[in-house]
C-alpha cells in the first residue's frame, strides 16, 4: 500500500490526492508539517517537502515527479493529454500553477494566514495579503481567458492542469484570498471541480484553529 505524506494546506500535497483519486491509486494518509523538519521525513526528502509518497522502500518526492510516475505506470485515466501537443500546454500550465500562482498568491498567503497565524500566532501583514489578493485577481482573470476559449483548462478535456489548478485555487479560497466576483467562467469552471466526489474530500478537511470562509466547500458561492 503507498503511503502519502502530506500537508492539508499544500497545494502541492492536494494536486497528488486529487489526481491519485482521480486515477484510482488507493494510499493512505500521513499529516505532516514540513516546518517541523522531523527527522525522519527528511531522511525520505532531503528538501523537507510535501508531498513524498512510499511504498516498502520506493520512495517518490515532488508533486510533478509524482503525478508523471502514476501517468507513465498506469495506463487508465489519462491526464496529460493524446498528443504531444497537449502533453506540452498541460505540462505549461501545470508549471504555471505550480510556480507563478504559488509564488505570487499561495505562498504569500501560506505565510500570512496560515503560518503567522496558526503557527507563530503572530500579526499577518496586511500590505502582502492585499498583494496577494490583487495577483490572485490577474490569475483569474486569465483563468477566464482560458476558459471562454476551451472546455477545460487543460483544453478539450480534463486534465492534470484542472488538478493543478483546482489544488493552488482551493488553498487560496481556503485562506480567504479569492474574490470570485467578476469572475464568471473561473467560477463555472470551479463549480463543477468542487462537484466531483474525488474533489470533495479535499474541501472536507480544516486546519485546527484556522477554519476558512463560508462558502468554501458550498457548490452555490
């Protein structure tokens, strides 16, 4: 059986168990909080990040390692696309969500709301979450964009950029950081993501002492 080591509020961690879920890979769950640098999560990942999954003495580390090992040992459930084209704009905005969403809305927000907060219990700064708040904004916008011109994110399909997409964006709307107003398409689009019984259980999970706002796991928001 493998076994996933994650953080209920990395982006990362929830891209790998929804597309696990999605893909049908049965695992079991492991809490962990990097900050915490436990020994023995970083004998398995040096780097002291989630996600890690393990099976015996198998070990995979990376959201992207991750996902691109379960797409090229399993056949079913394809999620990066037929053809090397499609392959190559998943793989785009994949690295899109992965790297310029998180470093310009979920990181921040990660830090303020989450770690100053529940962790340090400290004072957010109000001047990065309004900043995260504004690039969240141009992130939906362009969200949008993609959407008026395509079924899915991913393209003609859904795919393993709706999953990296639906991961960062739902880490966001957890810690407050979305406005949806506006944003037509994007919120469609996530609607009928939040829909999904391989999506649910995700937006079933809170952060002891940090619950998220009301409309967070609501299908009408």
């Amino acid at each position: 059986m493998w076994r996933l080591y994650h953080f209920t509020l990395c982006p990362f961690s929830r891209k790998v168990r929804f597309a696990l879920a999605v893909k049908g890979v049965t695992h079991d769950l492991v809490q962990e909080r990097p900050w915490e640098k436990r020994p023995e999560f970083t004998a398995m990942n040096p780097a002291g990040q989630t996600p890690v999954m393990r099976r015996e003495e198998l070990i995979l580390c990376d959201s992207v390692a991750i996902t691109e090992h379960f797409e090229e040992a399993l056949d079913r459930t394809p999620l990066l696309g037929s053809t090397p084209e499609a392959r190559a704009e998943t793989r785009r905005l994949v690295a899109w969500f992965d790297q310029k969403f998180y470093a310009e809305v979920g990181a921040p927000l990660l830090a303020e709301r989450m770690y100053k907060r529940a962790v340090l219990k400290g004072v957010p700064d109000g001047g990065a979450i309004r900043q995260a708040g504004r690039m969240a904004d141009m992130h939906l916008d362009y969200i949008d964009f993609l959407l008026e011109r395509r079924a899915w994110i991913s393209g003609g399909q859904f795919g393993l950029a709706d999953i990296a997409a639906a991961a960062h964006l739902s880490v966001a709307d957890y810690l407050a950081g979305l406005d949806w107003d506006g944003h037509e398409p994007a919120k469609t689009w996530y609607s009928a993501i939040k829909s999904r019984p391989t999506f649910r259980p995700l937006l079933a999970e809170r952060l002891e002492g940090l619950p998220p706002p009301l409309h967070y796991d609501k299908l009408d928001f």
